[in-house]
C-alpha cells in the first residue's frame, strides 16, 4: 500500500533533488524520526509543495521561452525559403487566386484536427478573398476509422461534396463507421450506387497514400499539420498564429 507519508517523501525527495539537497536513506531510523517529525507539520508540507509549484513554472516558463525562440528561428528560415507542395486533387475550400495557400494535413477521428478545422473555417472567414484551404488525409495508424472516413470523405467528393462530408465526419467523430458514412451520403443526397462503389474505388485510397507519402517526407508525424505558403504549423494552434504568419506574407506581396 502506498501510504501518504511515502507520498509525501517522494514529494520531498523530489524537491530535495531538484534543489540539490541530499537526502539520507528513506531507510534510516534517524531519516524516519527526522521526517516523521517534520511531515507532523501541515505548515511543513505546504512549503515542500509551494517549492516543487514554484520551481516547475519556472522550469516551464524557461521551455516555453526557449522553445517559442527556437520556433522563431525555423520560421525566419522557412520565410526565405518555404517549402512547395503541390495541390494536386486535393480537395480547396476558398478563391482560387487566394494570396495564401494553406494546405492541412489532417485525420478525421483526431480531436485535435477537429479543433484545427475549425480553425481553417475561422481564417477563411476572417480573410474571405486572400486565403484558400486544401486538405490533405493523414490517417493515424491508432485512429481505425480515420482511413475509411477519409475514403468516405473523397468519395462524397466524388459527387461535389467533400466539404459537406468533411463537415459531418468532425462533427461526429464518436460514430465513425460505415453505417454512418452511409447514413451521411443518404442524408447529403448522393447517389448511394455510385458512392458505394467510389468507397471500392482504388484512386481514392491511392490519393490517400500519396498524401501520407508526402506528409512523410515533409516530416510530418502528428495531425493536424499546416503550411501556410509554405511555413509550417504544427498542432492546432489557435487562429491568432496563423493570422499573424498570414499578416506578414500578405504584406510581401
């Protein structure tokens, strides 16, 4: 059983640690008196845990610096030189001289990529004639309904209907199957023959393929991920950081 006085020493070995501080054995008669008699203070246990509380948002504080510096830096790289991806087939939602392309790498039963495509409905709000969206499938080998979701979504595509499909599977990423996929094509009026044989369709999973292959070269291992004209954005970052990566190609131009 794990009592809470070795709760607690683990708490105070802890600190003791990160402050560099060493402690006698756990096992020690004298180190078990000593700290029976310190632990019988709650004023002591608190102290222990408002070190351990100001230590780690000081540690996290100096991560995130460090990281939003070393973020700052790749980026300064990629505006002088930005990756190219081509669009091919890939679905686009916006105008086509859109000023920014930002193409989305996503799987349809991450809840990340539902947060992510919310965003890409925001940015092409907020920006109706410069910005288009073209979406790439990245289905996680874990997410067992995401490969199929995508084939469904390409298939409703096939039709002229992959955003609304696209908007449905997000919408309702706890019922992914085939009986929903189907229910979806009835409700969104597509021929059901045709959609039942483009979900057989060999294209469509070869499309699905070649945007994981170029993912994979890109280096892009988790969804969602982005390029905006070619500068990265990994995660779903809220729409302030692409606004301010989209401000400044716009005023390239």
């Amino acid at each position: 059983m794990v009592t809470q006085k070795k709760i607690t020493f683990v708490a105070v070995a802890s600190a003791a640690i990160l402050f560099g501080v060493q402690l006698a054995s756990a096992d020690d008669p004298a180190f078990e008196k000593n700290m029976d008699s310190y632990l019988a203070k709650e004023a002591n246990i608190e102290k222990v845990a408002k070190a351990l509380e100001t230590h780690f948002t000081k540690k996290r504080a100096e991560q995130e610096k460090t990281q939003g510096e070393d973020e700052a830096k790749e980026m300064e790289k990629q505006f002088t030189n930005p990756v190219k991806i081509d669009i091919g087939s890939s679905p686009v939602r916006g105008p086509k001289d859109a000023k920014i392309t930002i193409i989305e790498f996503s799987d349809f039963q991450c809840p990340f990529c539902q947060r992510g495509a919310q965003t890409m409905d925001d940015l092409l709000k907020a920006y109706p004639t410069d910005v288009k969206v073209a979406f790439k499938n990245l289905p996680l080998p874990f997410h067992p309904q995401a490969k199929p979701a995508a084939v469904a979504a390409l298939a409703a595509g096939e039709q002229g209907k992959f955003w609304e499909m696209h908007d449905e599977l997000f919408k309702n990423q706890q019922n992914l199957s085939e009986e929903f996929f189907n229910q979806t094509a009835t409700k969104l009026g597509l021929d059901m023959a045709k959609f039942a044989a483009d979900l057989k369709n060999e294209k469509l999973t070869k499309q699905i393929d070649d945007d994981m292959q170029i993912a994979n070269t890109l280096g892009v291992r988790g969804t969602p991920g982005f390029f905006v004209n070619g500068v990265q954005v990994r995660g779903a970052r809220e729409p302030e950081y692409f606004k301010q990566i989209i401000d400044r190609w716009l005023k390239k131009k």
